[in-house]
C-alpha cells in the first residue's frame, strides 16, 4: 500500500490522546518546517488574494483592447503584460484563481468524503461487502487518470459543473482505496476488539474508535491529490472541457494564450507558472503534513 507509505503505525493508528496532544504535535512540528511553512504562506497568498479580488480594485478581467493586445510585461499600462485580447493579465491571473482552486479543491473535497465512507464501510466490514467494494474500485483503476477524466467530461459535456463531477469520479476510488487499507489494520487493533467485546455496536465502535484514527492517513493523501486535480482541471479546460470563454481559468489562458508563445513567450508562460507554482505549494505542504504525522 504504497498509498500511505510514510505512516508510523505506532503514531498514526492508535487512540487519540486526550486533549488534543497527537495533533498539538503534529501542528508544532509542522510549524518548524520551513519548507511546509513556505509552501503554506504560497497557498495563502494565491487563496486569500483570490478570494479578495474584487476588492483589490483591479483591472476588469472581461474588458479588452485590441489595440493593446499582446503587451509585454512591464508596459506602462500592464504590469504582467495584456492577453490575445488586450486584458490585464495580473487581473485575470487573481481571478482566474477562483477557478482554478475551485476545480482543483472541490473534486478532492468530495472524494474525501465518499471515498472514506465508502472505505471505512468495507474495511471495516470485511468479507462479500469488502470483496464487491474493492473489486468494483478496481475497475476505475484500469483505465489512467488523465484519459478517465477527458472521457467522463466529454460524456457529461463542458462546463466546470461536469469538470468537478469527472474528477471526484477519479479520485474517489483512490481514497476508497487508502480508507480501507487503514480501516482494515484499525479493526484487528485490540481497543476495537475489547469494544466489540464490551457490547459496543458497530456504529459506535466506528464513531469513537475508527473515524478518529483513520482520517488523519486519509486527510494526508487527499491533500497530495489536490497538486493532481489541479493539473487535470486544467487541462480539461485547455482542451475545452472545463471552463469556457471568457471566463479566467489558469487551463483556458494557457489555452487561449498558447498561439502568442513566439510572440510574447513570457506572457503565455504565465498561467503555466501560476499551475506549476500552486500546484508544487500543495505538494510541499503535503509532504510536510506527512512527515509532521509521521512520529518515529
């Protein structure tokens, strides 16, 4: 189970403290991380500034002029440089965030929540429910991401609604995975065993005893496949099966911009820096959230 390869078993299978001690560790060494911390402030910069754009009084994203289009950066009137279509790429960056978290966030989000119910319901079960869950799993896992993602956004149609839909698809049997290799370890440990023991029914058992030590594994991969969905995304909307014209979305600038790459480079390269940038962010602060969960 390469899935959570990283993981102490001692550390990250076992009861939670009480009053919070596992995670107060976690949260302290994760802050003395400096690569996490780094990749964190990243993250917040490109959330918080997303989320704030309209109140960063700038350029209007929609508005354009031929009459500058294509500019470098550093014009006089374009800080980043203007698009194919004459607007302020700084603006359409901000905003195009929106977008771009958005699909990239939400899908994860979503997988999260089936994939650990679904998981944790057949690690936990065992037996024919184990067996018809995972081998249904099985199933997403013969075909590659990227090619299951294009084929599900070209069944449902265009549109960042189907995009979103496509990709929790995708990722859903990834966390169904993880959350019923730890659910299986979790319910042979003996304080299961000692409450089932007791009289313990099965919900309960799996309220106190399994949820508390079998998201935070789960929360940790999630969080590396959002780098993952980001990229799918926008890719989608470069190939015109995500987001749509006019509106700011890191894939579709790539998209609309990949035609002026002779003609101004550096300004086609930007909403590529912009994936690459928040993309690598999510990957570093998932590495440090691991390393943070992984007690030795």
């Amino acid at each position: 189970m390469a899935a959570i390869t990283g993981f102490d078993g001692a550390a990250a299978l076992t009861p939670r403290r009480a009053g919070g001690g596992y995670w107060g560790g976690v949260m302290a060494r994760l802050v003395r991380d400096p690569v996490a911390v780094g990749a964190a402030v990243v993250i917040a910069v490109i959330v918080l500034a997303a989320v704030f754009a309209p109140w960063l009084h700038l350029a209007d994203p929609y508005r354009g002029s031929m009459l500058r289009r294509l500019k470098p950066p550093g014009d006089a009137f374009y800080l980043l440089g203007s698009d194919e279509l004459g607007r302020d790429l700084v603006s359409r960056l901000i905003y195009g965030g929106r977008l771009s978290l958005l699909m990239g966030v939400l899908p994860v989000v979503f997988a999260f929540v089936a994939g650990s119910v679904i998981g944790v319901v057949a690690g936990f079960a065992g037996g024919v429910v184990n067996t018809a869950i995972m081998r249904t799993v099985d199933v997403f896992f013969a075909f590659p991401s990227v090619l299951l993602a294009i084929a599900l956004s070209g069944a449902l149609g265009a549109g960042i609604v189907n995009a979103i839909v496509s990709l929790t698809i995708v990722f859903t049997p990834q966390v169904v995975r993880v959350a019923e290799a730890v659910t299986t370890q979790i319910r042979t440990r003996d304080y299961v065993e000692a409450a089932r023991m007791s009289g313990a029914g099965t919900f309960a058992i799996i309220r106190v005893h399994v949820l508390g030590n079998v998201l935070g594994p789960i929360f940790v991969y999630a969080t590396s496949l959002i780098s993952v969905s980001m990229i799918l995304a926008s890719g989608l909307s470069f190939l015109g099966l995500g987001a749509t014209p006019p509106e700011p979305e890191w894939g579709l600038m790539l998209n609309t911009l990949r035609t002026a790459i002779y003609v101004q480079p550096v300004v086609a390269a930007l909403p590529g820096g912009m994936i690459f940038i928040t993309s690598i962010a999510f990957n570093l602060f998932s590495d440090g959230l691991r390393s943070a969960m992984d007690v030795k």
